[in-house]
C-alpha cells in the first residue's frame, strides 16, 4: 500500500535565478550588468531612475497569499514568489541579500555556529549570529565581525540604509552592513521618513528593513496579532508608493517566511544525545555535533528518532546537494555540524543550551514552501 503521506522534498534554494542573492546585483547593475536582468523582475524597475529595495523580515509568499485581504496593496503589485537561502533563517538570508552570495560563500551559516578551534587557535563555542555572543559574553574582539563575513557588500558600493536604530552597533549590523551609510529609526513612522528623506535628497537606491512581522509571528504565532502587523505593513507600503518621487521602483522581498510550531518541541532522545558534544543552527535546521569517531552512529540514531518528522542528512550531502549553495568555503565547512536535522512537519528541535527571551510560537530555518518561498513585489510609482 502506497504511503498516504509521503516525505516532501526538501526545497532547494534557486540560486541560479529566482533567489534573494540576485536582487541587489540586479538592482544596482540594472539591465546592463553582467548576470543581465532576471525575468522574474518587471522590465520597467530596470527602467526606473531610482530603486527602493524594502525587505520585511519574516514575509513568506504563502503566508501573504493566504491573507490577500489583509494585504491589498502588496498582492496587488506586480512579481511573484522567489527562494531564499538556507537555513531560512535571518542572518544568512539577510547576508545573502547584502552580498549577493549564498551561505557557503559569505560563512554566516546560520543563527547560532560553531567558532574557534582552528580558526582562532581558541576551543570551539558557538556564536549567536544575532547577538554576536558566545556563551562568554560579547565576541566582538575575539570573533571580528568584518573578517568573519569576507564578501563585499552591495557591490563595493555605499549605500544608504535605513534600518532600525537598535540595531545600529550590534555585531551583525557591522557583518552584513558595513560600508554603508546607515539611517536609524525607531518606530515605522521613522522607517516612512527616513525613505522619503533619502530619495528628496536625491538618493538613487535605498535599503530599508522592517523586522516587525518575524517578531510578531516569533511571539504570537499566525494568528491576529500576525494579520494586524501585516495590515499595519500594507499600509506602510502603500505610503511610500505614494509619497516617493515619480519613477521610483519599490521593491518588496523578505528574508524568509514562517511556520506556526506552538508547543511542539522535540528533544533530543537519550540514543541520540548520547552521541554528541553539542547542537547549533536553530530549531528547524538544527545541526548535531558528533563526538569522536561518532558521525555514522549519529546520522543512523537521528534518522531512526526524526525520519518521519525532518529531513536528516550528513554534512557532506548537505553540502553536496547545494543547500548552501555551488560553494561552500573552508571557514563556512568548519562552522557546520556532523548531522542536519530539518524538520518538513511543524515542529521544533529543542537544544537546552540556546535560551530566547520568550516562547516562540512562529519559527522558521527550514527548507519548507512555507518558509522558503518569499516575495519579490514591485511598483513603480
């Protein structure tokens, strides 16, 4: 008897074409740049005189979709849906839009990574990406957030970005933002007005960030909370459409989308914890660390407690299949784990050494249409 619910297959980041790492070359080379123009972009943003590029982290195209309603304005733009990286996840989805690379290539391979060892001459411990915090504290000396991330940004050029103003100093700003001209905001009002100030000032293309939604989906869930951030966004859209200059292109994408997970939380079973030195990633692409001489052992034990759940596979076959990317550098080879476990069902893979300051109902990381599949909306006003 056939499988009434067959394992889904994982969906691979486009990197190739339809993928976030395309569009900030696309949008600063325009259509005469060496990758030509994506087809999956309106010609006429191409033909614009100046670009908006307005990310909305935590966005997915399915998510959007199912709340046409909520959001008239962006589901009435022109574009579709395009990949983002893996893991699905904010700090390398957001350092590959800034670089134009994927994850193997830049090395921020996730939210929480193995640092030290070789690199540093130092024992390994595990980054948060976000944070730039290790277990010991602030990692800034120790771990240089410039020379952690290599790629050059925004096509060595100088952007201006308007970002939150929290977010101004922290380690991942300098990671993925460095060499820009960076805006800071404190609410939305002050995203709306720093956008239109930049562009009255004669700005040819802006980078904006609005985290709102993935904090609210992280804290709530898909539910109202979620649809009042989502409606609250449209309406920022729609602002901008109609207070920037004529013959600007605004460009609506995000970092990833969102699955509702709630309560379900897997731990880790004794067989399996019983065979390794420690976790990083996140909860849906969480990496297991082998001990000594282990790997085979933990690829079979995870297999056996999470195959009906997740997609568990080896270090060397994620890399070999292009999750990261065609490339994946020595640095970035050395920040993974022995064994992926990525969760296809909505749940959690809980690691009780990563501690979040509340609960979180939405998460995201993995290789699911839910979260992989974002938007890249256009208008020209």
């Amino acid at each position: 008897m056939a499988d009434e619910h067959p394992t889904p297959d994982p969906v691979v980041p486009d990197y190739g074409d339809a993928c976030v790492t395309r569009l900030v070359p696309a949008l600063l080379d325009g259509p005469e740049g060496p990758d030509g123009w994506p087809d999956w972009l309106p010609s006429e943003v191409g033909e614009a005189s100046r670009v908006l590029l307005l990310v909305l982290d935590g966005l997915g195209w399915r998510q959007l979709q199912a709340r046409s309603n909520r959001a008239p304005v962006m589901t009435s733009l022109l574009g579709g849906p395009i990949t983002t990286v893996a893991p699905s996840t904010t700090a390398a989805a957001l350092t590959s839009i800034s670089t134009g690379v994927p994850p193997g290539e830049h090395g921020v391979v996730g939210y929480r990574m193995v640092v030290g060892g070789a690199e540093v001459g130092a024992h390994d411990e595990v980054l948060n990406s976000l944070r730039w915090t290790t277990a010991r504290g602030d990692a800034r000396r120790r771990y240089d957030p410039r020379a952690f991330q290599p790629c050059p940004l925004f096509g060595d050029q100088w952007p201006l970005v308007v970002t939150r103003r929290a977010f101004l100093e922290s380690g991942f700003t300098v990671a993925h933002l460095s060499d820009t001209r960076l805006v800071g905001y404190a609410d939305r009002t002050g995203l709306v007005e720093s956008v239109v100030d930049a562009f009255a000032g004669g700005e040819a293309f802006v980078y904006a960030y609005w985290d709102d939604i993935d904090r609210t989906a992280h804290e709530f869930g898909l539910v109202e909370h979620y649809d009042d951030e989502l409606m609250a966004c449209d309406v920022m859209v729609d602002e901008l459409l109609n207070r920037l200059p004529a013959d600007t292109a605004v460009v609506v994408t995000a970092d990833h989308g969102q699955v509702h997970v709630g309560d379900r939380i897997l731990e880790l079973p004794a067989e399996v914890s019983g065979l390794i030195d420690g976790q990083s990633g996140e909860a849906r692409f969480r990496w297991l660390h082998a001990r000594a001489g282990a790997a085979t052992d933990l690829a079979a034990a995870a297999a056996e407690a999470f195959g009906e759940v997740a997609w568990v596979r080896g270090v060397d076959q994620v890399v070999a299949d292009g999750w990261l990317g065609p490339v994946v550098t020595g640095s970035a080879r050395r920040r993974l784990g022995d064994v992926a476990v990525v969760p296809h069902e909505p749940v959690a893979i809980v690691d009780p050494a990563e501690h979040t300051s509340i609960h979180l109902i939405g998460r995201h990381g993995s290789l699911t249409s839910d979260e992989v599949f974002v938007p890249a909306l256009c208008a020209v006003t």
